[in-house]
C-alpha cells in the first residue's frame, strides 16, 4: 500500500472528537451559566443593627470553594485535551497531498487555539470566583464583630458590589463562550470537509487509494462480524498506454474521467469506487457476492464498450476502447493484502485472456 501522510487517519480522528467534546462542554457550561447559582453559593446570616432594625445578608464562600475547584477539574480536563492534541497538531505535514491536507493542519492548529482560548476564559472565571469567595470570608469575618447598623450597611454594600462584578463577569464569559462554540462548530465542519476532499481522488473525484485503505478495512471488519458477503473487483482500461502516445495525456484524463462516471452510475448505494491509480480501478461490494459482483462488472463492461470516442477539438477518431475486470469474493481468513492479490490475479488473467472481459474464480 501507498505510505499515508504525517497526521493518519485516527489521529485526524481524535480532533474531529475532541472538537466535538470542546463543543459539548461548551454547551454544558452556556447552559450552567443561565442557572441561578444563588442558592448553592449564599448562606443567610441575619444581623441586628444599633437601631433595632434587622438586616439580612448572604453569603457561604464553601459553595464558592467547591465552584472554583470544579473549575478546577474542567481546566485539568482542557489542559489534558490540548496535551493530546499537541503533539498531533505539530506534526502536521501532509507534504505529499498538497493544499487540501495542510487545510486539515490548520483546523487542526485554529482547534487548538481555541481550546487555549476556552482555557484561558475558565481559568479567568475561577479566579473571579475565587477572589468573590475571598471577599465573602473577609465579610463573614467583619460581620461578626460589627455591633453598628450602619458598619454593617456599609458591609452589605460592599457584597453587594461584589456580586454585581461577578454577575457582569459572568455574563461576559457567556458572550465569550457563545463565540468560541461558534467557532468550534466553524473549524469542526471545516476539518471534516477538509478530511473528504484529502479521501478524493483529484482528477475523478472518487475515492483515492487512502480512502480505499480505510473503506476495504472496514468492509472486511463488518463481513467478519455479520457473516455477510463481500466482493473486490479490480478493473483496468486496456491498451490505455497506446491512447496516451496517440492522443496526449489530456485527452488520456478524459478517458479517465468517463470510465469513473461509467463505474459511478453502475454500482449500487453503499459500493465504494476507487481509482486505484492510474487507469485502474478497484470496486468495495459490500453484501455482494460473486454472482453479484461479476453481473455489476459486466454491466459496466458493456457500458464502456458502447461509447463511441472522439477527441471534440481535433474530431480524431479513438474508436472503440474496452476494459478488462478480475473479481474475488472476500473468503475466511483474507486480510486486505489477500483479497486484492485475489482480485488482481483475475484480473491479469482477463488481460491475458484476450481483454474486454470480467474473469471469476471458478471460471473455465
């Protein structure tokens, strides 16, 4: 199999999930936001003033504490995301796909960003709500040595202002955090665009050998659990080499370019069609056998048979062009290796066998 680029595929995996978590917990704390906290992090304490009037305050810097060290535990589980992100993030090269991979890099990079960005605003948000604890103690501790009303409605006062700063400190972070999901949302739509397209064969527009690697892994996996049938057919334009020296290597894409959309049109919902590279083609059948797969084959034997070429800007006559198939049905024990040397050794012997043909194990 081809080498696959720097970032795999379960890497670029784990940052579509952790995107997805960041999003989560984004949510969850949007959400947590739009509470009254007031019950779980005030105590009532009444005080009788110098004039006998009664004035009430509240407070409990405990619930404050177990806030911030929830907080806490929020941070830890950020700090261990952009941990694990990190090293994935860094090694991002995708030298040999160009553009579109280092497209997935730099989501990948702008997902971390924001997950510093998160970081910082909850670590912001418990310091506030650490320095709010502190003020609530050193008033508990006032108050009680107070006897005077008005030291005490001066006290009062003070928490009072106190509680306004955090409320406005509370209402910022939710701004904050209501643009950071929008953000998250933004670069998770954008890696898995960004993901499709490095899975795309460029010239084609099917899938690429990666994709292949990932798709017959999994066909396989899900064959051996349900029982199910699997076939690979192979598939290859014949005498493509000739078509290329007669005619250009442009005209030669075009040819390209028709036979995948022949493929395209004859395989069923949930085949998968690869160019495999060059002229040749593999075909995933899931729940197909070989009867199956050999009649999908031979509709597209036809099909490409029947067109009638001509290169539009010279009016040069191709003439017929064919292609040739090898089918292997997945068996007990085959990994992927085994499955595709199966399916191109039909293949070769429906070349050797005069071409324009779709050859089968069990064929005479």
């Amino acid at each position: 199999m081809n080498s696959s680029p720097d970032l795999s595929r379960s890497q670029q995996g784990i940052l579509a999930v952790g995107a997805g978590v960041l999003g989560a917990a984004i949510v969850a704390l949007l959400a947590i936001s739009d509470f009254d906290l007031t019950p779980i992090r005030t105590l009532r304490s009444v005080h009788v003033g110098g004039g006998g009037t009664i004035i009430s305050t509240q407070y409990n810097p405990f619930a404050i504490l177990a806030i911030a060290l929830v907080g806490l535990a929020i941070v830890g589980a950020f700090a261990w995301l952009i941990a694990r992100f990190a090293p994935l993030l860094a090694s991002a090269s995708f030298a040999s796909i160009g553009g579109t991979s280092s497209a997935v890099a730099r989501a990948g990079q702008r997902i971390e960003r924001e997950l510093s960005k998160v970081l910082e605003l909850i670590r912001g948000h418990i310091s506030s709500n650490e320095s709010y604890a502190k003020s609530l103690a050193n008033a508990q501790s006032r108050l009680s040595e107070l006897s005077e009303g008005e030291q005490v409605r001066v006290i009062v006062s003070l928490l009072v202002a106190e509680n306004e700063r955090m409320r406005r400190d509370s209402s910022e972070l939710k701004v904050k955090l209501e643009e950071s999901q929008r953000q998250i949302e933004t670069l998770r739509s954008n890696l898995i665009e960004a993901e499709e397209v490095v899975l795309r064969d460029p010239l084609t527009g099917v899938g690429n050998r990666r994709c292949f690697d990932i798709e017959i892994e999994k066909a396989i996996a899900d064959s051996r659990d349900s029982g199910a049938p699997l076939s690979l057919v192979m598939c290859d334009i014949d005498h493509f080499k000739r078509v290329n020296d007669d005619f250009g290597h442009q005209v030669g894409d075009e040819i390209i370019k028709m036979f995948s959309r022949v493929i395209e049109a004859s395989v069923r919902d949930g085949d998968t069609v690869i160019r495999y590279g060059g002229e040749e083609f593999a075909i995933i059948l899931p729940k197909a056998g070989q009867d199956v797969a050999k009649s999908i084959a031979e509709r597209i034997r036809r099909q490409f048979e029947s067109k009638k070429l001509t290169v539009r800007e010279t009016n040069q006559k191709i003439g017929q062009m064919t292609a040739s198939f090898g089918v292997a049905e997945y068996r007990s024990g085959d990994d992927t290796e085994l499955l595709v040397q199966r399916a191109d050794t039909k293949l070769y012997d429906a070349k050797s066998g005069g071409r324009n043909q779709v050859s089968t194990y069990g064929d005479n």
